[in-house]
C-alpha cells in the first residue's frame, strides 16, 4: 500500500506530465519525422493541440501554411495524430493525417491543387496548368510505398492545356488505390 508521502509524489509527478503535455510543443513532435520522409518546414508554432506549421514542403514542393490540431488517441501509441487545413500559393485542402517515424496515414481528406504554381511538365515539355482535386478516404504511404489506399481525383489539365491551342479538351477522373506498393490510379 502506498504511504500518503509517496501518493502526493505520485499526484505530483502525474500533474507534471499532464501539464507537459497540455503544453507539448508542436516543434518537438515535428523533429521527430524521419527526414528520408521528405517532409521538411520553415517554423512551427504553438503546441500539439492547436498549432501552425509555415512553409510546409513535400520533397521539392512548396505546400504551404498548415494549421493543425492534435487528436490524443494516437499519442498514446507513438504517433501524430492530426486535424489539418492547409492554405497555400498551390493549392488547400483539409482533413486528418496521422505520422509515425516512417508513415503517413491520410483520411477524409480533400484537396485542390493548382498545377499552374509548380513547374509540371506535360509529354510535350510545355508547363501544365489547370487543378488537379481529390478526395481521400484512407492513403497509407511508408517508405517502402503505397500500403492502403482509397480515393478519388480529377483534373482539367487536358482541357486547359488544349485550350491554350484553341482545341477542345475534357475533365479526366478517376479512382485510386494502391498496388504491390505501387499507388494506382
């Protein structure tokens, strides 16, 4: 049985980390993301439950500013777990992601990208422009690919592309899922 002594320690120690993770900064999380995930950022702001991370980038694109907030449950496990909208020069979207060192889950997760902010090349090398949106019900990517995916996309690309030679084009849609690693649309 616990003496009185040691259950105030105990009470003390539980409310310190319970603080601390009230007030759990979204930088520390952050730096725990593998950097062969390609995820990178300029600053991050504010804590786990309500933050902001500026100057998001996938690889070599610019994303933009992410306002994010945590869900506990993942915690818990070791992951990140979060609620996101994300607003930037090349697109939006919104939805719930959740990180684990070498994981990406995504889920209900909608987007729109305008293809004209990056440099996309067609099969003819002329520079792409037009939206590319979608609609993620489950898109689960490791390190070694495509785990688990259900989604849908579409794109007027085409049709803007020919617009720009006086020629008709049409909406290009489809759905996606993921294959022996392979994302598959």
């Amino acid at each position: 049985m616990f003496s009185s002594r040691k259950l105030q320690v105990l009470l003390v120690i539980g409310f310190l980390l319970f603080f601390f993770l009230l007030r759990l900064p979204l930088g520390l999380v952050m730096g725990q993301l593998d950097p062969a995930s390609g995820v990178s950022w300029q600053a991050v702001q504010g804590t786990v439950w309500r933050g902001q991370i500026i100057g998001l980038k996938y690889q070599q694109y610019e994303i933009g500013t992410a306002d994010i907030s945590a869900k506990p449950l993942p915690l818990l496990m070791g992951k990140l777990g979060l609620k996101f909208s994300i607003e930037g020069q090349g697109g939006s979207g919104d939805g719930q992601i959740t990180l684990s060192r070498k994981t990406a889950l995504l889920e209900q997760t909608d987007f729109q990208i305008n293809l004209g902010a990056y440099s996309i090349r067609d099969a003819f090398g002329q520079k792409m422009y037009g939206m590319f949106s979608g609609a993620i019900d489950l898109l689960d990517i490791s390190l070694q690919g495509c785990e688990r995916g259900n989604f849908s996309v579409e794109t007027d690309a085409l049709a803007t592309s020919l617009k720009r030679v006086g020629e008709e084009g049409f909406l290009l849609s489809g759905q996606g899922r993921c294959e022996e690693g392979d994302l598959i649309l």
